[in-house]
C-alpha cells in the first residue's frame, strides 16, 4: 500500500445514525464511524434506498442525525443552533445534486453569484469571484448565456462554479452525472478529478459503480450501513 499524506478530518462521524420518525421509523442510516480527512475524494456507492441523500443530507447539516457525534472540520455539529448550523453550512459546504437546480432565466454569472448573495459580499466583488469560478470549470466563455440554453454538462458545471464559489473546506456530490449521457459524465468526472488534484475535499454519492471507482477511496452503503470498501482501481 502506498501510504497517504492524510490532512486534519474534515468529516468525523462517532456512531452516527438517521432514523425517521415515521410511523413506521426507518433506520436510514446506522449508526457508522467515518474519517474523511482534508484533500480526499471519497464516493459512497449504493443502490436506490440505501440511504445515499439521508447521509448526504446529514453531512450537509441538512439534517440532524438522531444519535451519534458529527465533527465537521473539528466542530461538533449537535452544540449548534440552527443559525450556526446555516452558517457554518454556507461557509464549508458545497452541494452539487443531479438536476442542477439553476434559475433557467438567468445567466451562467448570475446563477453562480447568487450563491454569495446573503453573504454581505458587494456585487462586484461576488461578480468577479463568479467569474473566477466558472473560469475555474472551463465555463469562460459561456458567462452570459442563460442557464436554459445551456447543455446538461455546462449546467451541472455552472452548478460546480456556484458550489465552489465560497471556497469550502468540502465538496458534496448527489449523482452528480445521473442526469448526462456518458461522454458529458466523462468530462464532469474529470472536473472532480481535477478539483480533488488541487486540494479540494470531495464526497460523492452515486449508485454507479463506474463512478464510484474514480474516487481514491470507496465506501459502500446498503440498507443504511456504511462500510469501507475496495480502493477504486
Ligand atoms: P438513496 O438516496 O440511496 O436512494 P435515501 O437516503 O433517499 O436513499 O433513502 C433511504 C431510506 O430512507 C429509504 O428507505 C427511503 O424510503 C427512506 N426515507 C428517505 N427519506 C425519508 C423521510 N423523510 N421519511 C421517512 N423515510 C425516508
Ligand atoms: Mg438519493
């Protein structure tokens, strides 16, 4: 085994588990024990039901887990108002889902720079930190078309920009390619791996096993339990 330079934990999960209330309860997520530490790219894989979006959401401080201790970047996330929890979600946290969610009347810069648009950040300054961002996903000279004419794969990579515009410490993908064909799926998986060679933290969930084998490492999930599986390729 090569050893790995592993930076401080990003995401530290102590029997951390989601159960819905219901009625019935549904035990989405066991209890589960997870390091991700600075710099890694990890993809959880699993079929539909298996509890991919419950963890997502809950390392999104989405939601709350119902037992357990979840660390993101050292805080511990149960002492934490909702307003901190806001907070300290939109500081450290990227999310980019299947179905882009952009505004299809507005522009490429526009939907990235409304990322930033309750931060108190000036309009100029978000502009220009848009700008470097779609530059950042090859999107330069694609700034001023309206997200309604653009491509599935220049979507999701305006939604790249905007995940990437307030710098987080952590990237979180929901099937970030299950809306593209496969040649589309090729270059935003390429964008990842881009991402993560430039020091960015990335989790991706995905029921393809063909995407989770580009994550350095590959966590499996079924009917809620968590386990690490074989390093991609
Ligand atoms: P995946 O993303 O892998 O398809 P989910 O995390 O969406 O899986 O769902 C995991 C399990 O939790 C499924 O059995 C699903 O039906 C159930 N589930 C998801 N959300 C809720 C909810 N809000 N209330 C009750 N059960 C839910
Ligand atoms: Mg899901």
């Amino acid at each position: 085994m090569i050893p790995t330079l592993a930076g401080p934990p990003v995401i530290e999960f102590d029997g951390v588990g989601l159960t819905y209330p219901g009625p019935p309860p549904v035990p989405a997520l066991h209890p589960a024990r997870l390091r991700v530490s600075r710099g890694e790219f990890v993809t959880v894989v699993g079929p539909s039901g298996s509890g991919k979006s419950t963890f997502l959401n809950v390392t999104g401080l989405l939601d709350r887990p119902t037992e357990g201790v979840y660390r993101l970047d050292g805080i511990d996330t149960a002492a934490l108002g909702e307003a901190d929890r806001t907070a300290l979600r939109g500081r450290r946290i990227g999310f980019v889902f299947q179905s882009f969610h952009l505004l299809p009347q507005r522009t490429a810069v526009e939907n990235v720079m409304l990322a930033q648009v309750y931060t108190g950040v000036p309009r100029r300054r978000r502009r220009a930190l848009a700008v470097e961002a779609l530059e950042r996903v090859g999107l330069a000279r694609r700034m001023e078309a309206a997200a309604s004419r653009m491509s599935g794969g220049e979507r999701q990579r305006v939604a790249i920009a905007r995940a990437l515009v307030g710098e987080p410490s952590l990237l979180l993908c929901d099937e970030p390619t299950g809306n593209l064909d496969s040649g589309t799926a090729e270059r935003v998986l390429g964008l990842l791996e881009d991402l993560h060679a430039s020091g960015m933290t990335l989790v991706v969930v995905t029921h393809d096993p063909g995407v989770a084998a580009r994550g350095a490492r590959s966590v499996v999930i079924r009917d809620g339990r968590l386990t690490e599986g074989l390093t991609g390729a």
